[in-house]
C-alpha cells in the first residue's frame, strides 16, 4: 500500500510541474492583444493671408498700370505645434499698356524671404522687390522696350490713383507715371527718358490736399543727378514743373487715363 500511495504522490506531482510548465495549473493559454491601429492626423489648414501692389510702369516706349498680388502661406504646420515658414507662393500679376482696354493677366512667384515678385510671359515680364517703406519696386521687360515700375499697397477703402503722362525740358524729354495712395498720400513711380532704354528713373513723393511733391534720385554710368517736382492735381490730372541738379528743368503733365 506504501507504494502505491507513493508511486500516486509521484504521479501528481509530475502532472502539477507539467501544467506549471505550459502556463498555468488550469492548462490553458491567453492570446496576446491585437495592436490599436493609430488614427491619422489630419493637417490643420494652412492660414494664408494676401499681399496686394497696384501701381505703374514706364518706358520710352509705353506706360501704363498693373497689379501684383499673392495669397501667402503664414505657416505650415509639421507634425508638432512647430511652424514652418513656406518659402513661396503663386503669384498673380495684371497689366495694361496706357491708352488700351485690354488687361492682360500673368500667373508668376511670390518669395516669401526675399520679398520678389515675379511675373512673365514672352512678351511681358515684371520683377520687383517690396521695398522697406513697403512699396513695390522693379523693373518691366517687353520686345519693344525695358522699363521701371512702382506701386502702393491696395486698400480696398482707400483705392490708389494712377496717372501717365510725359515730362518736357529743354534738352531732355520723355515718359512718367506716378501712383497716390489713397491711404497714405505717399506718391511712387518711375521716368524715362525719350529714345533711352537706360536704368530706370525712380520717383517718390507725397501729396497733401491737392499740392504734390515728387523726388528722385538717378545714377546710371558716370550719369548721376537728383531732382524735384511740383504740382497740382485736377480732376482729372495732375501737373507742375521739375528741375534737377544737371540744369535742366521743364514741365510735366499725367492724366488719368493710364
């Protein structure tokens, strides 16, 4: 009987490590869990906010106005709350030769760090950077003629007011237009000389109640010169009489009608 009964607690004892041994001493097994899949983020929109210029061009050859606009990217954000400057953005420009009624429209760049825009075509380009008093400056390149331009920032409440017209003196003469802030005063535009397809001749002014005051400042080659012009505005246009500090002097005249 002692042996039996010790052979039995063997017995029992063997099967009690065998069930220890795959898991547990009722002899069943747990099934790991699943994975959660992870739910995708979906990018927050990206907050734009739109630049707008409206202003003028000028060559020996033609003047006119045009446009320059772009809905810039404030940030992108990247995964986390960091932000991320976007270093371009399209770019949509305008422009009409004075005296047309055909507008023509560009799709160009906005770059974001260097503040330029840029617009062209085969047979009109417009490249200009906003400046530090944020006007917008540069130059217009066509087949016929190379040129300048200038232009205030667009407040829908205040509009800009354009004029192209022409400058006259004894031994020079040529093309000018000019744009008054509607909110500011603050007179842009740019000259050039008849029959010169030479660096452009920036203007910069103000005008208070109907009296305007125009400067420039023009170096090209060993040319260098500064001047001034003054003026009345109409109804219609404005006009007056420059000089510079080469001797010359002369009148001018620019209309509405760019």
């Amino acid at each position: 009987m002692r042996i039996l009964q010790g052979v039995g607690t063997a017995f029992a004892l063997a099967l009690t490590i065998a069930a220890l041994a795959c898991g547990g001493s009722s002899g069943t097994t747990t099934a790991p869990s699943a994975p959660t899949p992870s739910t995708p983020t979906t990018p927050a929109p990206v907050a734009t906010t739109t630049i707008s210029y409206d202003g003028v061009f000028t060559s020996w050859a033609f003047n006119g106005v045009f446009t320059a606009s772009a809905a810039v990217p404030v940030s992108l954000v990247s995964g986390t709350a960091a932000l991320r400057p976007l270093a371009t953005a399209t770019a949509t420009c305008t422009y009409r030769y004075g005296g047309s009624t055909t507008t023509n429209t560009l799709t160009g760049s906005y770059d974001t760090a260097t503040k330029t825009f840029s617009c062209t075509s085969s047979v009109f380009s417009l490249t200009g950077t906003v400046q530090t008093d944020n006007t917008l400056t540069g130059t217009v390149h066509t087949p016929a003629a190379d040129g300048g331009f200038s232009a205030s920032v667009t407040v829908a409440a205040t509009p800009n007011r354009t004029y192209c017209g022409s400058y006259a003196g004894i031994s020079s003469s040529g093309k000018l237009s000019i744009t008054i802030s509607g909110a500011t005063g603050e007179i842009t535009g740019s000259a050039a000389d008849n029959g010169k397809d030479s660096k452009p001749l920036y203007l910069r002014g103000n005008a208070t109640g109907s009296q305007v005051t125009i400067t420039w400042v023009f170096a090209d080659g060993g040319l260098a010169q500064s001047g001034t012009a003054t003026g009345l505005i109409g109804s219609t246009e404005v006009a007056g009489r420059w000089s510079n500090t080469i001797g010359e002097s002369g009148s001018w005249f620019a209309g509405t009608t760019c």
